[in-house]
C-alpha cells in the first residue's frame, strides 16, 4: 500500500465525486492526535478534476486557471485536544469522554466488533491504516470534509 484513500460523500452543492486521501497523522507529546485529510474532487472514473483541467489543451491558461482554483485540493485538519465524544464515539459540543481517551481506550476486541479481521498475523501497519481509513470515514459522516 502506497497511500490511504478513500470515497467519500459527494460534494453536497454540486453532488461531484470526492475522495479523501491521508495526508498526515500526529501524535503530540501530550498524547493528543491531529489528522491531516486531503479532499479531491474527482469525475465518474476517479480522475482528480484537477487533472483533467491541466491535461485539456482545448482550455486557454485563463480558464485552467480559473478550473484549478474551483477545484484545488482541501486540506481539511481534525484533533483531538478540546473535542469530547459520547459512549458510541460520536463528537459531542461538550461531554464527559475526551475524545483522545476514547481513542486510547479502542481495544481489539472493539475494532473486531467493526468487522476489522485481526489476528496473530495481523501487522500493525494494516491495524493504524484501517484506524486511520475509519476516522476519515467518521469525520465524512459528520459533514466534515
């Protein structure tokens, strides 16, 4: 595996393709995460629009300039420190589960219940990239990307 990506809801104004792709993942020295996710806009067969607006030799440099601007890449940043969850992990404006406790409370067991396959030979790697594919899923369905 080279890359996270994922599908993700569709552009709510324009109902466009949209992919998330990790971009970065940190762990601060107090424990706290940050999760960078770049969003792309994509046509019906996957292409980043940006792509296909630079590859256009029909479009004058005004318009691909134009094209790129509307449809550059998101950055869209998320972190634990001052977010709280409920029981079911779902964001909350105040609650009584900080959301970095949450995480480091997921047990095996829990990512199992998710339908995670796990076992001996599971490697970590895999185990932090199904984590990170989930969170990005999460955030999506709470309208954040």
């Amino acid at each position: 595996m080279n890359t996270i990506t994922t599908p993700i809801s569709d552009e709510r104004v324009t109902s466009f393709k949209r992919i998330a792709k990790h971009e970065n993942f940190v762990v601060g020295p107090d424990l706290n995460m940050i999760q960078q996710v770049r969003v792309i806009t994509v046509d019906a067969t996957g292409q980043p629009l940006t792509e296909r607006i630079l590859a256009d030799d029909s479009l004058t440099d005004e318009q691909k300039q134009a094209g790129l601007q509307r449809y550059a890449d998101q950055i869209v940043t998320r972190q634990t420190a001052g977010s709280f969850v409920n029981a079911a992990g779902q964001v909350v404006p105040e609650g009584t589960i900080a959301q970095r406790d949450y995480f480091q409370a997921i047990t095996l067991g829990d990512l199992k219940k998710k339908g995670l396959t796990v076992n001996d030979k599971t490697s970590f790697a895999s185990l932090l990239y199904a984590l990170l594919t989930s969170e990005i899923l999460t955030i999506d369905a709470r309208s954040g990307l």
